[in-house]
C-alpha cells in the first residue's frame, strides 16, 4: 500500500491542473471515492475545517506616492461613509530651453485628463464609429466642484533624512482630525497642508460630472475638415493669458533649462474635490497620459504666412492621492486573540482583514497541540514515535494529499447598500501572504489572468462573489498550494490578509509610515468597502462563520 500511495504524490503544479476543473464550477464539488468503485478503491477522499483567526486592521497613513492610477471626486459609501479624493501633481516641459520662433501668440491652451475606458458592448455606433464605457472606473453620478490651483509646495523626489538617498515616500492622512475640508500627506517628520499652499485657480468647474462621450475635435486642412475622434476625458480650455506669463515670457529664463530649474519654478497643480450636497462622484484619472497642450502661432518663413506649434506641459513626476475621510463605523484594530466577528474591509485608508489560519491550541488526538503542529501531523507521514519522516528532495512525506483548500468567506447582508441590490455584485476580494507582502503562491499559479478585465481575472485563486441557494453571497479563495507549501517545505507563511480590490491584477505593495509591514496598492486605490463576517460569531449567524474548508486523500491502509 506505500508503494501506491507514493505514486499518488503529483506534483503541486499537476493537482493544480486538475483542481482547475473543479474550480470552474460556481461551487466546489466533493470528489468522492466511488470514481473508482467503491470496492476497488485503494484511497479515500474526506473533508475537514480547521481553527483559524480573522481579526481588523485599521489602516492608517498608506503610502500615497507612486501610484499606477488616481482617483478624484467624493464617493459615499453606503455602509462607511464619505470619502474626497484630490490629487497634487508636478508637471513637465517635453522640451527645455525652448525657442518659440518669432511674434509667438497663443491660440488655446487645453488640459487633458483622460479616463480609464474600455470599448462598449453598444460599439460600433449607427455610423460605425466607436463607442466606449467609463463604467469601471467611475463610482457615482451626481456632480462634484473641481478646482484646479497651482500647487506651491514643493515636492521632493528624495528624503533628506535617509542615510541612503531612498525616494520620499508621502502618507495619507485622511482622518480629518485637523479639519475635514483641507487635504494633508504626511512625511516621517512632517505634516503637510496642501490648502496652506495653494496659488491661483488654474480652471474651475461648479458642476464637474465625467462623461463617456467620444471627444470629436474638427480640424480645417485647406477647404477639408477632418475629424480627430478621442477616447473619453477631462477636456477644457485653460485661460492663455495665464501660460503666455507664466511660460512663454520665460523663454531665455533658465527656469525652462531643466527638469530641477522647472519644478522648483512651477510646483505642479493642485486637483481639488468638493461635495455639492454631501454627494458626488468619483473617477480614475488617469494621469500618466495627462498634459497641457499650448497651441500657438509664429511667423513663418514665408512671407505673410504663419505657422503653428504647439508646447506641451506632461503631468508627471512626483504624484499624490490625498483623502479625507468621513465614516459612519469607527474603524479600529481588532482581536487578536479572539477574533472578529465583523470583518470591515474598505479602501482609501480604510481597514483590511488578518487570518491566522492556525491559530492558538487545539485537541490533536488527546493531545493538546498548537494548531500548527496538529494541522503538519495530521498530514505528514511519521516514524513510529511520531517524528515527521525526513525530507526527500526538500518535501517532507505526507499521508495525505490536500486536493483542495480554500476560505469560505461570507457577506454581511445586513450592512448597508444603498438599496442597491447589486451594490457588491462586482466586488473582488484579493488574498495575500502578510508575512512577505506578496501573492499567494495559488494567485501566481493561476493561469486565468485577464488584464482587461480585472473582474473575470485570478477567478480561481480568488473567486468571485457567488450567491447560494439560500440567498447567501459568500466568497472562496482557493490556498491549497500555500498549505501545501506549509507541509512540503515547512513555509512559516501561515498568515494572509484580505482587502477589498477594484483590480486584483494590481499586486504591488506600498508602504505604511512607521511599520515594516506593506499593504497592496488597492488598498488606497478601492474607493468602496464590504462587510464579511469574520470567525467569532455567534447566534443565528453562527454558520456564516469563516472557515477554512481543506479535501483531501488518504490511502486505505
């Protein structure tokens, strides 16, 4: 019977392969001995649940530099509250020490924020054009006041009280305990107020509302007019007089030399956010492609004629996303010896979740056993005075195969939504190893990845929201191989976080001030929160309890 039960060890990576069918259904099913027939098994196939911990972590002061997007607007959260998003960036000449040619004069200046957008299922349009979908990227409808000042503060790219020359890191403050109007980051040795360095008003809308509509701009080449069809974004026209002080006078100034000189000279623009009736919107901006596009006119070398030119001003360098933050559920730090038995997940310096999948001590047998040592001797294979056998090529032996693992998550339906039934339908939950901040080992043997479609990638490492028979919504997020990595190769990783994600394909991590800790960026960049019950419940809801669900094999000895 060993001999059969060793050529029952596949690799991770083959169980994986195998597992994907299982994991395509909408719920796990039990594979169950009789495959076989029942009297010709060698092997058999049980489940188990083991004792684990989730407790909440509040999420303060998150790194808020660098970020891959932006978001910008108000968004009230049924069940949190209110959250304003506004953002401070530097900007950039694409050309130093420019030469405007002669009589330079401005005919626009235009500042364009595009959207994060995907083609629409309604494209193409009666006249074959395309048509696209801000959908995913916008949170809300109703308008918000965007203004746009330059920004006098300077920020730095390197923090002088590092030994080492590393990049200032700037963190949230969001918890409006100075004031909830002005927007702040902080530093490791300071507190910064944006409003205290605010200059003049760039552009101001009362009534800012993002569209989807295609940008269709008409262009006169000789008695043709051609048309310039742009993907949906932030498009308007700045006031010229301000860019022909402020850039083209400055043409022989050395402030146009460089990068340094530049940035120093003009800050960088401050996007502010208000709400308008305590409601509004929020969008991704996505200013990695944003700009300001001077277009002008100069004297050509042909006599009488003019030709046109354009400047253009990027919106890049240094980047923050400040918060202020309004909630309605006082988040805090939770059990970590008893657990929780609500679970707050929520983005935008919020509050994320902890699991300890062993936690604490436990009945092994008769014998009282930390619940790690219970779970490794429970699957390994041992001499007989109950050592674990040695390894054989770095895995120990087990005596059981896990073939699949995963928490069983669910939703507290009783939490807010708005009145929106379908408030949750499109949330992710996205797991990671707390110990290493980086992905669960099942999340990079995944292969469903979908880069254009975070909601329908990771879906089996990370499955999405399922409501059950009983009008439950419940998640699973599948750990066989992170536990297999715990039996195999004695991996000490037996902790994961959860946090609410928008795009689970974003797996970078970003600091916290003063911990060695990271957190993923959407945990800053999800603007929405969840509730989930956690796993001290009691009561009616006692069955909505987390729990880890393990199936495995074991040979009929």
């Amino acid at each position: 019977m060993k001999k059969i039960f060793k050529a029952l060890k596949l690799p991770g990576i083959v169980l994986f392969a195998m597992a994907l069918f299982i994991a395509c259904d909408k719920d796990f099913n039990t594979i169950e001995s009789d495959v076989l027939g029942k009297d010709n098994a060698n092997f058999s196939t049980d489940n188990s649940n083991l004792q684990i911990l989730a407790y909440n972590k509040k999420l303060s002061a998150q790194q808020i530099n660098g970020l891959s997007s932006n978001l910008f607007g108000v968004f009230k959260d049924p069940a949190y509250g209110q959250t304003t998003a506004s953002i401070i960036t530097q900007i950039t000449p694409n050309v130093f020490n420019p030469n405007f040619g002669d009589n330079p004069v401005i005919d626009s200046v235009v500042l364009k924020v595009p959207y994060f957008n995907k083609v629409s299922a309604d494209s193409p349009d009666d006249d074959g054009n395309e048509v696209y979908t801000i959908e995913d990227s916008l949170y809300g409808g109703a308008p918000v006041k965007l203004t746009v000042y330059r920004n006098n503060y300077f920020l730095r790219d390197f923090d002088p009280n590092s030994e080492f020359n590393d990049t200032q890191i700037y963190y949230s403050k969001a918890d409006g305990s100075i004031n909830n109007t002005d927007n702040f980051a902080v530093t490791s040795d300071a507190t910064i107020n944006f409003d205290d360095h605010k200059g003049e008003i760039i552009y101001e809308q009362e009534q800012y509302v993002p569209s989807s509509e295609t940008i269709v701009l008409k262009i006169t080449e000789g008695d043709e007019d051609v048309f310039d069809r742009q993907t949906p974004a932030l498009r308007v026209k700045l006031d010229e007089d301000y860019w022909k002080t402020t850039i083209f006078d400055k043409e022989d100034d050395p402030v146009l030399s460089n990068t340094n000189n530049f940035r120093d000279y003009f800050r960088g623009l401050y996007f502010k956010a208000e709400a308008i009736n305590d409601n509004g919107n929020m969008i991704f901006f996505n200013l990695s492609t944003a700009n300001i596009t001077i277009y002008y006119s100069k004297d050509s070398s042909i006599d009488g004629e003019r030709d046109q030119d354009t400047y253009t001003l990027n919106l890049n360098g240094n980047r923050l996303n400040t918060f202020i933050n309004d909630y309605s559920i006082a988040l805090a730090d939770g059990d970590e010896t008893l657990g929780d038995e609500k679970l707050y997940l929520k983005g935008a310096e919020g509050s994320m979740a902890v699991i300890d999948l062993f936690n604490g001590m436990v009945d092994c047998d008769g014998t009282p056993e930390t619940a790690l040592d219970c779970f490794k001797k429970t699957y390994r294979e041992l001499d007989g005075n109950g050592n674990y056998l040695p390894q054989v090529n770095g895995d120990y032996p087990l005596r059981k195969l896990i073939n699949e693992a995963h928490l069983v998550i669910y939703e507290d339906q009783t939490a807010s939504n708005g009145g929106n039934s379908d408030f949750h339908k499109y949330d992710r939950i996205y797991a990671y190893d707390v110990s290493n901040n980086i992905p669960t080992i099942d999340y990079s043997f995944d292969p469903t990845e979908d880069t254009s479609d975070p909601f329908n990638s990771k879906i089996i490492s990370l499955g999405q929201r399922i409501v059950d028979d009983n009008g439950a919504a419940k998640y699973k997020l599948r750990i066989t191989e992170h536990l297999n990595n715990i039996l195999l190769k004695d991996s000490t990783n037996t902790k994961l976080g959860l946090i609410l994600s928008n795009n689970v394909n974003l797996t970078n991590s970003f600091k916290v001030l003063n911990s060695e800790k990271e957190v993923p960026s959407s945990a800053i960049l999800t603007p929405r929160g969840t509730v989930l019950y956690g796993t001290n419940v009691t009561g009616p809801n006692e069955s909505k309890k987390m729990r880890l669900e393990i199936f495995f094999t074991e040979p009929n000895l």
